[in-house]
C-alpha cells in the first residue's frame, strides 16, 4: 500500500519491519532481537496493570501484592506473567550478548550499537532490582538494604548516597515510593534508548551474519521472509512461558520473599534474583568492600573493551578455533558464577569465586588480545609457508 511509503511515521515501521534489507543468511541466533522486543512489550502492558494496584507503602506494599494475586481479577496471571518474563529477558539477554561476543558483533562499524546495548544492559539491571523490591518480601527488604548499602563504600559521600537513596536511616515508604517510581519510568526510558539503538542499527550498518562478512551482496526484505522466522520463535516462547506461567510460576523465585518484610529478622542467606547472581558473585568474592563494588561495576563496564581488545583481522571467532576454546570456557565460567553466587560466603567458595573473577577480567583484557594476536601470526605464518 502506498500510504506506507509515504506517511512519516508508516514509513519508519515499513522501513524496519517490512522493506528493512537483510542477509539472507542469517540463523535463528538472530532472532533473540524480536524476542526481546516482545518480552519488553509484555513487561511494560503487565506492569501498567500491576501499577493500578499496587501500594508503595512498608505497611501495604505485601498486601498490595497479595490482593492482586488474589482478589483481582486474572491478577495473579499478570503478576506471573510479569516476574517469569523478567527472567525470561535476562536468560535472552545473556543469549544475545553471547551471540555478539561469538560473531563479533563489537567490530566497526558496529562499535556505536554494542556501546548502546551495554548502556542499555545496565539500566535493565537497575530496573529488575528496582522491581524485586517492590514485593517488600524478606528478600525484598534485605536485599535492597544490603545493595543500596554498598554505596556507603564511596569514601566521604558514601553513606550521604546511601541516605538519599533511602530518603532516610533506613528503607522505609520514601525508598519504596522511589524505587516505585524510578521502576515505572525506566522502561520508557529504556524503550527510547532500545530504538536508538535499533535506529543506529539499521540507518548506518545493518545487521551482521554468520560468517562475518558483508552482506550488502545478498540480501532480502525483512517481510514475509525473516517476519515468519522470528513469528516461529516467538511461538515457541511463548510456549515455554506459558509452561512456566501455568505450571512452576514460583520455580525461579526465592520462597524467603514470600514472607512479608520483617526489619528485625535476617535471612539465611541474602541472595538476588538468578540472572544478578554472576555479579553478586564478584561482588563477594573480593574481601574489601570498595573494591568489590568498583569490580561489580566494572563487570558490566569491561564489555565496552571488546571493540579494542580484539586484534583479530576477522570478525567473529566461528574460523579461530582457539578463540573458540577461550570462548567456551568463559561461558563455562560465567555459568560457574551463576552457581557460586548462590552459595554461603564461605571456604572453598570465596576462593573459587576469586579465580573465576580473575579469570573473568582477564578473557577482556588479557586472553580475547593474546589469542587474536596469536591467530593472527599462525595465518600469516600459514600464508608465507603457501607462498614459499
């Protein structure tokens, strides 16, 4: 239809959705974009509605939530809808920046797109932590106490950040009132910065491919051919949601925050959701304070080295098989996070959380320029020995 070619806005969704040129040989890895764009879209339409009921206030809050899943009408489904979908991101997320790693995707002149996702990565953690308190379980209330404390870290304004933070001496209804709002407003937030960074995508270099080449020679439209593509894996999605909606809504949940808030009893153990564990993990596994929240940070910002500690003269690691095993053994570290993170801060766990953590920092900084380095000499030395 010609109106979609001409009217100002039609023509921007036409030109991302419909017409958008694509290489043709894309996977299904490429997928994990729409995917995210459709858990994005669930979280800001079950969180409009979780907002008309919910109360920010210490004596309401639990109640609040309560009443939802119980006197509202279908409110416990958004309410399930609303917490498994959140963890749903993040697993896709780790997908997503893992693709990026495994192809690539940090290589200019896509330098500018891996920063804004980096950005973005942050604030959706801010976000899902403003949004685990919001409960006011036992969880809620410890974790937010002990979070926001390490901002007290910070010589001489520390604990001025922290006070603020709280609007008092302690998390109180002023901390709930702004984690409320702040919760509220960051997805819009975040929505303008994801189309920045669709934006930068698609208007300057387009989306990359398996064999980390250019693909200015062999594209097609983005409909019907990848619209179908990604409706499959949506699909798909939505089924294994719906198995954990329906039937294990509490599997990825901590049962200490199905306990109201009590500021007078500690848990066991003071753990945040899974997908924050790899970073709370690296928080814990280096005794001093300061230090450990200046590497929490840096974990999420050592990322952003990828573009310049990559000396590689191809794009992706799929034709480097050292970079592969380096890889890999990342992701299994990574993982190994995931479970450390859980644990009590305690021996053996605190030193294999410092060798991970090193070994961490160190596929950033010190193994991703080695190797590429390394690989580099082995072709050159490849295609001299050919010549010779």
């Amino acid at each position: 239809m010609r109106i979609f070619k001409t009217h100002p806005i039609l023509k921007l969704v036409n030109s991302y959705v419909v017409d958008a040129p694509t290489p043709s040989n894309i996977s299904y890895l490429w997928n994990f974009g729409s995917l995210l764009a459709f858990c994005f879209f669930i979280q800001i339409i079950t969180g409009l509605f979780l907002a008309i009921h919910y109360n920010p206030s210490v004596l309401e809050a639990f109640n609040s939530v309560e009443h939802i899943m119980r006197d509202v009408n279908n409110g416990w489904l958004i309410r399930y809808l609303h917490s498994n979908t959140a963890s749903a991101f993040f697993f896709l997320v780790y997908l997503y920046m893992g693709r990026g790693l495994y192809y690539g995707s940090y290589r200019s002149p896509r330098t500018l797109v891996w920063v804004l996702g980096t950005v973005i990565f942050f604030f959706f953690i801010v976000t899902a932590f403003l949004g685990y308190v919001l409960p006011y379980g036992q969880m809620s209330l410890w974790g937010a106490t002990v979070i926001t404390n390490l901002m007290s870290a910070i010589p001489w304004i520390g604990q001025d950040i922290v006070e603020f933070l709280w609007g008092g001496f302690s998390v109180n209804n002023a901390t709930l009132n702004r984690f409320f709002a702040l919760h509220f407003l960051l997805p819009f937030v975040l929505a303008a910065m994801a189309l920045m960074h669709l934006i930068v995508l698609h208007d300057n270099v387009g989306s990359g491919n398996p064999l980390g080449v250019s693909g200015n020679y062999d594209r097609l439209p983005f409909a019907p051919y990848f619209l179908f593509k990604d409706l499959i894996t949506i699909f798909i999605f939505i089924f294994i949601l719906s198995v954990f909606v329906f039937f294990m809504p509490n599997a990825l949940g901590d049962s200490e925050n199905y306990v109201m808030a009590n500021p007078m009893q500690t848990p066991p153990a003071i753990v945040p959701e899974w997908y924050l564990l790899p970073f709370y993990a690296i928080l814990r596994s280096i005794p001093n304070k300061l230090l450990g929240v200046i590497a929490m940070f840096s974990a999420i910002l050592v990322i952003l080295a990828m573009p310049f500690t990559d000396l590689s003269r191809s794009r992706g690691i799929q034709f480097r098989p050292l970079s592969k095993i380096a890889f890999y053994i990342f992701v299994a570290n990574f993982l190994f996070f995931l479970i450390l993170g859980a644990k009590h801060v305690e021996s053996p766990f605190i030193e294999f959380g410092q060798i991970s953590t090193v070994l961490y920092f160190s596929y950033y900084l010190i193994i991703v320029p080695f190797i590429s380095l390394l690989e580099n000499s082995l072709i050159e030395l490849s295609i001299f020995n050919r010549k010779a």
